[in-house]
C-alpha cells in the first residue's frame, strides 16, 4: 500500500514532534557537585532544589541567600528523617520543575528549571502559585513554605533578625 503525500508528512511532522519533545524530556539540567553525601534526593532532584531555593531566597542588602546559608542541603537531610514516600513525592515534584518537556508546555520554556537565568525562573515560579493546575499550586505552597521556613529558621537569620532563638526548655524532672 503506497502512502499518499498527506500522509507521509503528517507522519513526518508527528514523527518530528515526538522526537523533539523527546529530546525536551531528556535535556539535562545544570549539576550542582556534591560528591555523592546526598541523603533523600539524586543530584539531579538536589540541582533543581538549589536552583529553587536561589529563586525562593535570593538575599541581598546583607541578607544571606538560600544557597549560602545550605538551605538545600538541610532540606536533603529532613527527608532523609521522613518515610521515604515524602522524599519520592518531593523527587517528583522537582522533576516537574526541571523538565523542560513541561516547562515548554505549561511554561513556554524549553529549558530546564536550573538552566534559567534568575529573573526568568523567579517569574516562572510565581505562575505557579496562581497555576489553573491544583497541582502545581500545592507544590509551590509546599516547597515555598519549607524553602522560607528553613532559611529564615537557620541561626545566622534569626541573629540578623534580632531573634535570640527558641527557648531552652528544662527537661522534665530537672530542676527548674
């Protein structure tokens, strides 16, 4: 059976099309070296988190960022605490952030998350508090409330803030 011009392109451009939306997928992020310590999340899932919280928590004006104060790194550390399905909820979560596939679908941007300048991921992830997607709403609460939890509960911030931290509690039985 011959194929009919009509068809041969159509199969063409869908064939043109899954192959680069295949290649979207697969278009790797930027690597953060963390010499194999992660706990929770692959290097890739940790890359993602470390371009989220330079986003979430950028500093300035004598603040220190996120990424300074190793936000990332404790984050990696709480969900080695957790059962290991809040971890693989969070991996997935940043998978979505990162793939370029979707971000060109939902985002119009065909790159990775993490291979964004600053500004653009910034804009990108505020639409994703507002998203029409239930989804993509509650992973930005989450990960933007653990992300700002984290960094401004690090000691160096609550210093800046005036914060003497928590109170010592006597232990039960101790005396007072």
């Amino acid at each position: 059976m011959a194929l009919s011009r009509r068809s041969f392109l159509g199969l063409s451009a869908a064939g043109t099309l899954v192959l680069g939306a295949t290649g979207l997928a697969l278009f790797p992020g930027k690597k953060v070296p963390t010499d194999g310590w992660l706990l929770t999340f692959s290097e890739s899932q940790y890359s993602t988190l470390v371009a989220l919280v330079e986003t979430v928590s950028p500093g300035g004006s004598g603040i220190p960022s996120g990424v300074d104060l190793g936000v990332a790194a404790e984050l990696d550390t709480l969900f080695s605490t957790l059962p290991p399905e809040n971890g693989a909820e969070i991996a997935l979560a940043l998978g979505l952030i990162e793939n370029a596939l979707v971000g060109a679908l939902l985002d119009a941007r065909p790159r990775p998350f993490s291979r964004l300048p600053l500004e653009r991921r910034a804009e990108i992830w505020t639409t994703w508090s507002t998203s029409r997607i239930p989804l993509r709403r509650t992973v930005y609460k989450g990960l933007n409330a653990l992300i700002l939890a984290t960094t401004w509960g690090h000691p160096e911030m609550t210093a800046l803030a005036g914060y003497p931290g928590p109170p010592t509690v006597p232990s039960f039985g101790s005396d007072p």
